[in-house]
C-alpha cells in the first residue's frame, strides 16, 4: 500500500492538525507504516502532540543572488527589468537586492552582461526527522522572514514520502502552499466546523480541490450545529461527510496540553478508528464519488488585459495611515471576531481586510461594494508545440519544476504546468526559438466597499493562486485611498494568520501589531513564531488571549512569553459561546451582547488605543 493522504481546511483553526495526529496514532495502532509528514511549513504543530524523537536535521538552502559586485555592474538596469517580483532596484547607478521580495528564479543571473549578480546559498528554511513510536516523523519549518518559499520547503517535505500510508497535514487556506502539498494527493481530507466562517472557508477549498481535479472528502469537527447551512451546503455539493467529532471540552482541554483524544480519552477510539477505515477506504477506491465541477467559475481575462507585459502599479498614492494590523500565529483564534469588534467600537476607522486566502471579515461587516476590479500579480507562461524544438534549455532553467516534456508522436515539446508556474519570465528569456507566451495571470479581485463601520478594502484570492502578497499590498492601498476620501487617519488590519508572505506583506510599514492566541501548546508554539517575525520587522505589538479559561497554565505561559519579547499583554478573554453565536448573526460581539464579554473587550480596545493609535497619550 501506498497512499498520500492529505488533511487540510479552508481556514485555521477548524482542528486539522488535532484530526491528523489522532488519525496517524489510529492507523498505526492497526499495523500500517505510517509516516507523517507535515507540510504547514510557517507553523507546524504536529510534532507537539505526536512528540517524536528527532534523530536528524538539515539545512534547506538555494542559490540566490546575494550581492552585486561594483567592480563588473555597469547599471544597465536589464536585471531590475527581468525581475517579476520587484525584487531589484536601480537607485544612484547601484543595484540593491530585497531578499524578502526575491523568489530565487535566477532571471537577474541569466540577463546581466557581465556577471555581476552573484549567487551564494542561501538558508530558507529546515527539515527535520524523526519517529513517534513506529511512525515516521519529517517536517519542515520556514526559516522567519522567507514567506515566498513555503512551496519549496514543502516540496523537500514531501520527498520524504515513502512506501505506506504518507499523512500530509496541510497548511490552511486555498493559496500555492496548500496546492502544493495538495496536488498529488491520493485524497484530500477538508475538516471544518458548523459556523458561518467555517462555511463559508470550505467552499473555497472544495473549489480549490476541484480546480486540482480532485473530489475531497469532509470532516467536521466540534460538530455543534446552531442552523443547517453546512449540512446544507454539503447535500448541494455532493460532498461526503467522513465523520464528525464533538465539540467536547473534554477534547479542547486534552487538546490544549498537547495530548491525543486517542490516548487519553478511550470512548473517541471507536470513533477514530470508524474515521481511519473510511479515508483509506476513499484514498483507495477514489472513483467511488463522482468528480463535480467546482461551484465558483474561475475569473475571465478580462479584454483590457492581454498584453505580455505584466502591469505595473500606476495607482495615485495616498498618504499612509496610522496602522493597527491584528493577526495570529494561527488561525481559529478569534482574530477576525475581534477585528469586527474593534470595528464596531471606533467606526472612525478606515478597515482592511487582508486575509485576502480566506476573507472572513466580510461576512460580519456586510460591505456594500462600490468599486472592484481584476488583480494580476505577475503573467502565465505557455509554451507553443508548433515552435518548441524541444531543446529542454527552458526546463533546465526553471527552478520551479513548472516545465516537462511531452511526447507527441515522434517529437517531443515542452509544456508548462500552470499551478507551479510562479511566471518569473526565465523561459522567455532562454528560449532560442520564441516558443514562449506569457500572458497576464488574473489571481483575484479587488474591491473598494462601504460598511456600517466605515470604508472597507478587501478581497479575494483565485482558486489555487498564488501572489497573495502582492494582493495584500494592492489592499492595503486601496485603503489609504479610501481613507484620505473619508477623512480618516487611522486604520484597522485584519492580518492572516500565520507568517508567510500574506503576513509580512500586512505587517510591512504597520504601526502596531495586535497578536490574539489561544492557551494551547500550539498557540503558544506559533505565538513564538509569530513575535519572531513582529521583531524581525520591529514594530511594538501587544497580545490577547482568547479562550483564556481552557488553561489557565497556558494563559500564563503566553503572559511571561508577551514580556520576554516586549510585547504588552492587552487582555484575557473567556471562552464565551456568544462569539459563535453573533457570527451566525451576522454581527460583532459588541453588538450582539453587552454582557462581560463586551465589556471585556472594550477595555482592550481602550489599551490598544493607549498604545498604537494615542502613544503619546
């Protein structure tokens, strides 16, 4: 037997890595070879329940240009022209390299003239191995600061595959890492819960799923049913609903301290063990559900967009605003619960939503869209069969591995596999015999809307594309504009989760990061990673803790950590059921209750300006 199971959600937060731990312990306890492989490379967390003994470590390096030597560059400026990414600039007839912005496509290398880029190795991330019991254990972990190469580690993760049942437990979302730990998975596992977020996060990633032509399964966890409208969705879509697990505080507590259901709590084994045999029998027999196109239409070029060149950004600049930029090492911790709330507190704010993998904010807000338009983040190449000659020097030079070879009749051409294109351009530039076409890559759409709270900058990555940070950037402009319109100097960020470039495109330039975690082993663990890359771009920050009473051992970990890196401690927040509820609502906490909660979290918000919006206060 040999299956690639892969266990992913629309959203953080849902119970993912908690279902994959308890399934691979499950598994092994049956005798099958098991390998876990965790490709949630900016935050993995499966380690800290599965604990294995890690008996190796290795450096993840490529070679990057590093440095320009002054002695050959003759600032031609060709290198800053190839770059897709922005990754270069010529100021003062000196080139300088933003390695944050680099993708290591080596299209700088291959135009200069001289050889004056040069590349050294450079450190992007580690992978690790080990074993818990008989299961083997490898994963990745994304060095800080290197966001744009989450799929490159991912890959050196998944060569560790073998021989067995392979657990790839996937980064969140429906953005380039998750497709590549995704793509050639024997089945797909999407865990969800019942809540409007929940939802509304599955359908992307079913979409997702589909685009890769493949029929995913679901799993919902903290199965507590407020309406039907999961149910709902899923009797529609044609989606198979594997199992379902309780939303029990005895699994939250279990969970916070770092253990399995499966070992401490006997009564879920049978459970788990129902769950194992049918995602085997599905990663098996995948024939046995029908395909079914996905349910969102992929974006249309639009005839405006057609030439080869990708567009550059020719916006009006507007002043900057004093930026709050709320984010999480993980998701599911509340973060965009709060973001409303604050929203429903001030409503003198110009807001963002920069979670543009899986936008939540929206559904609270209800932003009346009064301006929207089509994102290109760079282009999309194709190779043309009547031209190529086969010759293989674009292949040779992709350090992608976007590009093979197909053999048709007796000749062989070359073609591009669109899902790992990233369109750095290289091709184009090897290519003797003008085989290559680039086009403009439509990634998403932007939109300019109005809310009950004030003007609202948001929007929505394609499925299965990449260049979230670029829409990142392109959002947080649009909300400058729309704030200098309004007459608002300050603004709200509802950051993604995690620390990949989504992350640093939000957290770059911002005045003030708000942290909310959870008192878990793994909210502590991605806190810490988190307030690395806060620290990395030096901005003050604060912390909450939401759910604080789950474990109050934890709370105060996460307090003593707050301190050690410099960062307040804005708050404690009890696990409330009303924050569910109001999101079923449509609303915020704020205007849903004006119980302790609320209470609770308008003193927050009364630090948060102490500290970020009024210093000097």
């Amino acid at each position: 037997m040999n299956l690639k199971i892969a266990i992913s959600s629309g959203k953080g937060g849902t119970g993912k890595t908690f279902i994959s731990t308890n399934i691979a312990r499950t598994l092994e306890r049956c005798g099958h070879p098991i390998r876990y492989l965790d490709c949630d490379v900016e935050e993995p967390n499966g380690h800290l329940f599965l604990k294995p003994e890690i008996h190796a470590e290795e450096t993840i390096t490529l070679l990057s240009p590093m440095e320009v030597d002054p002695d050959k560059c003759i600032a031609c400026g060709k290198c800053v022209n190839a770059c897709q990414y922005n990754a270069l600039a010529l100021i003062k007839e000196k080139i300088l390299i933003f390695q944050n912005m680099c993708h290591i496509c080596g299209a700088c290398t291959l135009v200069c003239p001289t050889g004056a880029i040069i590349e050294k190795d450079r450190e992007i991330g580690k992978l690790k191995h080990g074993k818990s019991g008989s299961i083997d254990f490898h994963y990745g972990l994304l060095k800080t600061g290197e966001g744009g190469m989450s799929p490159r580690v991912i890959k050196k993760v998944k060569q560790c595959a073998s021989d067995g049942i392979n657990i790839l437990d996937s980064s969140p979302g429906t953005a380039c890492p998750v497709v590549e730990t995704v793509k050639d998975a024997d089945l797909c596992v999407l865990v969800t819960d019942p809540t409007p977020f929940g939802v509304h996060d599955l359908k992307l990633a079913v979409d997702m799923c589909r685009e890769l032509n493949q029929e995913p399964v679901v799993v919902v966890n903290r199965a507590d049913y407020m309406n039907s409208d999961l149910k709902t969705y899923c009797e529609e879509a044609g989606l198979e609903i594997l199992g379902e697990i309780p939303n029990d505080r005895k699994i939250a507590e279990c969970y916070s301290v770092g253990n399995l259901a499966v070992d401490e709590l006997p009564e879920y084994r049978p459970l788990f063990q129902k769950l194992a045999d049918a995602i085997i029998q599905r990663a098996q027999n995948p024939g046995s559900i029908p395909a079914r196109k996905t349910q969102t239409p992929k974006p249309q070029k639009p005839e405006q967009l057609q030439p080869v060149e990708p567009p550059k950004e020719n916006m009006t600049k507007a002043p900057k605003t004093h930026e709050v930029v709320v984010i999480s090492g993980k998701g599911g911790t509340g973060k965009t619960s709060l973001a409303a709330s604050f929203c429903a507190l001030e409503k003198s704010l110009a807001i963002a939503d920069c979670d543009v993998d899986a936008a939540d904010l929206h559904l609270i807000l209800k932003p009346e869209i009064r301006e929207r338009g089509w994102f290109s983040g760079g282009v999309l190449a194709s190779i043309d069969p009547d031209k190529c000659t086969g010759c293989g020097e674009c292949a040779e030079h992709c350090r992608f591995d976007a590009i093979h070879p197909k053999q048709i009749g007796d000749r062989i051409h070359y073609e591009v596999d669109a899902l790992s294109c990233e369109g750095c351009g290289v091709c184009s530039i090897v290519c003797q015999d003008d085989a290559v076409q680039s086009t403009l890559a439509i990634n998403g759409e932007w939109y300019m809307s109005d809310t009950r709270f004030g003007p609202m900058s948001h929007a929505k990555l394609g499925v299965a594309e990449e260049n979230s940070g670029k829409l990142v950037t392109r959002v947080r402009t649009n909300k400058d504009i729309m704030a200098e319109q309004a007459g608002l100097k300050e603004s709200l960020i509802d950051g993604s989760p995690g620390t990949g470039c989504p992350v640093i495109a939000s957290l770059t330039g911002a005045d003030y990061a708000l942290v909310v975690t959870e008192p878990t082993v793994s909210g502590v663990h991605d806190l810490k990673r988190v307030l690395d890359v806060i620290r990395f771009f030096r901005i003050p920050s604060g912390v909450i803790v939401n759910k604080s009473d789950l474990n109050p051992e934890k709370s105060e970990e996460i307090r003593i950590l707050s301190e050690q890196n410099e960062s307040d401690i804005l708050g404690m927040i009890p696990y409330d059921r009303q924050i569910t509820e109001a999101q079923v609502r449509g609303q915020s906490i704020i205007e849903y209750t004006d119980g302790p909660i609320s209470v609770t979290i308008r003193s927050i918000w009364e630090r948060v300006r102490e500290r970020s919006l009024n210093p000097s206060s």
